[in-house]
C-alpha cells in the first residue's frame, strides 16, 4: 500500500530556499495495511531532488514515528506488552487513522 501527503490544515503548500536549500511541510496519512520495515517516503514523493533532514511530529495517534534515511521508509513503533521499549506496528495492522506532519529539508 502506498501513503497519502497532503499539505497541513492551518498550513499553505509551501517551499521555502534557506540559502540553497529547500523545503516543504506536508501531512502524511498511513493507510489500512502496515508494511513491516516501514512505508515508502521518497524525497520525490515530496517534490525534492535529495533529503537531508525530515523532522516528523505525530497527531495524537499514541505511536512514535522514525524516518529509516537509508532505506527512505517511515517506521511506526508502540509501546509492546513484552516489555522492550517500542516495538514495530504489526505487518498489515491498519494504521489509516494515522497521520504524521513533517518538514523536510533538502534540494
């Protein structure tokens, strides 16, 4: 399955250039079937060349996410009843009520 980006209620589809750089804010919905290893999230998906930095804030779901720069996959965690720290979402759990904000810089 594929993630859904949209730009932010309160926010303007915008790109800003810091010096050489870009960037751009966008709202991330995960959909109905979760992939272990993460979803795909691509610096074209987001209308850049190449990323250097994703800063992720969730949206009151209860879960932790985590941008995987090598793979360019975004990771979902819970807190596990086996008592480790945060353990990976499930494959196929449906996470469609799962939305993500980030900022992504690059060119």
């Amino acid at each position: 399955m594929a993630l859904t980006i949209t730009v932010p209620g309160n926010a303007s589809d915008m790109t800003g250039v810091p010096g050489n750089n870009k960037y751009v804010i966008k709202r991330v919905q995960f959909d109905s079937s979760y992939l272990t290893n993460g979803e795909s999230l691509t610096a074209t998906q987001l209308g850049l060349e190449s990323l250097h930095m994703m800063l992720i804030s969730m949206e009151n779901s209860g879960y932790v996410a985590q941008y995987d720069y090598t793979n360019e996959k975004v990771l979902l965690y819970e807190a596990g009843a086996d008592g480790a720290i945060l353990d990976e979402v499930a494959n196929t759990t449906d996470v469609s009520a799962v939305y993500v904000r980030i900022l992504a810089f690059g060119r």
